[in-house]
C-alpha cells in the first residue's frame, strides 16, 4: 500500500488489541492492529475516491491489514466480473492466514451472481497441495454456492478434499455442517458415508451438534455416526 495509507492504519492501530488478535491468526506476519470495520471504512471510502486503483497498484503489503484492505478493495472496486476473477487469481497466492482468507471470501459477493464464471478457478484450487488455496476454495463454495443448483457438487468437492491442513480440515467441517443445516436431507448421506477423513467427519458431526437450527432428534442421530 503507499504511504498515506500506511499511516492512516497507523493511526488507527491498537497495541491490545494487536496483541489478541495476533495469538488468534497463527503466521500472520506484522500486523498493527486495526479493526476490520475501520479497514472496511477505508476500503469504501477509496471506491468513492477513485482511490483503489493506487492501492491496487501497489505491490507492498508488509501488513496484515494491508493484505486484507487489499482483499477487500478486490470485491469492492468496480470491475467486470472478468478484471474482478484476474485480480482474485492474483490475490490467492498472497493468502497466508485463515483471517486474510476468510474475510477476502466473505467480500467476493460478485461471486453469487457469477458461479459459472468462478467455478473454474475454485476447481483448480482445489487441486491445489497449498492450505490456503485450498481454504480459498472451500470458504468460497461455503460462502456463495450453497444453493440448490450447487449443493449436490458442493457436497462432492467437500467429500474430495484431502489435506493433513489443520485450517483446511477445519474449513471443510465447517462448511459441511452448513451444508446440513440447508440441507439435512442431502449432507446426511455424506456423513453416513465415510467419505471424510476421521478428524474432519467428527469435528462436521460436532458443529453440526452446536447448531440451534438443528433437532435435538437429529443431533442424537448424528453424534452415532461419529468414528
């Protein structure tokens, strides 16, 4: 990012709570402080500005905060769904924690409107042996194609994913787990299935479990299926 920006976050960083959220992002290299609305801030205010286009330039993102307004510029700039999808391919490899991605994810709202066009490249990261490419995948498919045209290939690309990933492990559970809550009748059989490793079928099993929306009958049923 350039440096006005750089010491705009500055001035908006918080020693405490860089200090807790640091514990929480393993590997999120240097990170100020800053809260995610503050950064959302800054991300609008450069869309209306004209702004992003600078910051998108820049190829300096020493700052966790920095990859994540990149992130958030990303969904939020006016582009094509094209020139959006070539920034994205682009940013992925930049992912290097579960917050960056998981927050870049829930930005992708173009997405929705566009899972022709996004397939593809989720597919490739999911055949990607990098644990954040992976998650990229996984969040995406959690975040914009829980639907009922999608839901049957969902499901198989979730039941297909092998990693010894702890955060990719941990996305695709959560993921199945909403996968059941929409849709009971269809994830049921995949649990039934053993298709998941053993850690991530119980931990989908347990979330499940946590959910409000789901029958104390059913939780019942789910938690004799855990391996």
């Amino acid at each position: 990012m350039d440096e006005a920006v750089r010491i705009r976050l500055e001035a908006l960083s918080e020693e405490k709570f860089r200090d807790f959220s640091s514990s929480l992002v393993p590997g999120c290299g240097d990170m100020m402080g800053v809260r995610v609305p503050a950064l959302r801030a800054i991300a609008r205010e450069a869309v209306r500005s004209g702004g992003w286009r600078a910051m998108l330039a820049s190829d300096d993102d020493r700052w966790f905060e920095e990859r994540v307004l990149r992130g958030m510029l990303i969904g939020l700039a006016p582009a094509s769904p094209e020139q959006r999808l070539a920034w994205v391919r682009d940013f992925v490899p930049r992912i290097d924690n579960w917050a960056v991605c998981d927050i870049f994810c829930a930005g992708l709202k173009f997405a929705a409107a566009n899972r022709q066009t996004v397939w593809p490249l989720l597919e490739e990261c999911l055949a990607s042996p990098q644990t954040y490419a992976l998650r990229f995948a996984v969040v995406m498919l959690l975040d914009h194609y829980l639907c009922d045209e999608y839901i049957g290939a969902v499901l198989d690309r979730l039941a297909a994913v092998r990693s010894e990933a702890y955060y990719v492990r941990m996305a695709v559970a959560w993921a199945v787990s909403v996968c059941y809550v929409r849709y009971p009748g269809l994830t049921r059989p995949l649990l039934e299935s053993g298709r998941l490793d053993r850690f991530t079928h119980n931990k989908s099993i347990q979330k499940i479990c946590e959910s409000l929306r789901v029958a104390p009958e059913a939780k019942a049923a789910l938690r004799r299926l855990k391996r």
